[in-house]
C-alpha cells in the first residue's frame, strides 16, 4: 500500500488493519478453495438489518482491538501533498 500512495504522489495520513475476527475465517475459506479446486464467490450484500448489525459489530471491534497489526483488510487515509514537492 505504501508503494501505490507514494507512486501516487500522496502522503499517508493514517493507516490501519480492520475486520481482525474475520482472519482465520478468511483463512480457511482461502484453504478450502485451493484445496478444491472451487472457484472463488462473489460475496453478496446481507439484507439491511442484518448488514446494520454486522456494521454495529465491526464498529466495536475496531474500538477495541483495531490497533492489532494484522486484519483482513487494510485501510489507508491519503491525501495530495500541501507542498507541491513530488
């Protein structure tokens, strides 16, 4: 990530793992796959309120444990350089 941001001429702001209970499930789904050969699914969006608790979780997950170093995604916080340096 760091390499496209800098490519990109911007200057990170802020970065940080998410989604840290969803490691080992990703994991085994990633294993399960090789394994046999399946071909990778197109995850669906849940239905509203099941997708507003999901939400509501990984708020409270992130508030406790988002300072871990490892999650299953990565999210980063860029922004065009102030100084006009490249």
């Amino acid at each position: 990530m760091r390499t496209t941001v800098e490519r990109s001429r911007l200057v990170t702001l802020e970065n940080g793992y998410m989604f840290q209970s969803l490691v080992v499930p990703k994991l085994i789904v990633r294993v399960k796959e090789a394994l046999t050969a399946a071909p990778a699914r197109i995850p669906r969006i849940p239905p509203p309120a099941l997708n507003r608790a999901i939400q509501a979780w990984f708020r409270q997950e992130y508030a406790v444990a988002g300072w871990l170093p490892f999650g299953g995604s990565l999210l980063t916080i860029a922004a065009r350089r102030q100084d006009g340096a490249s």
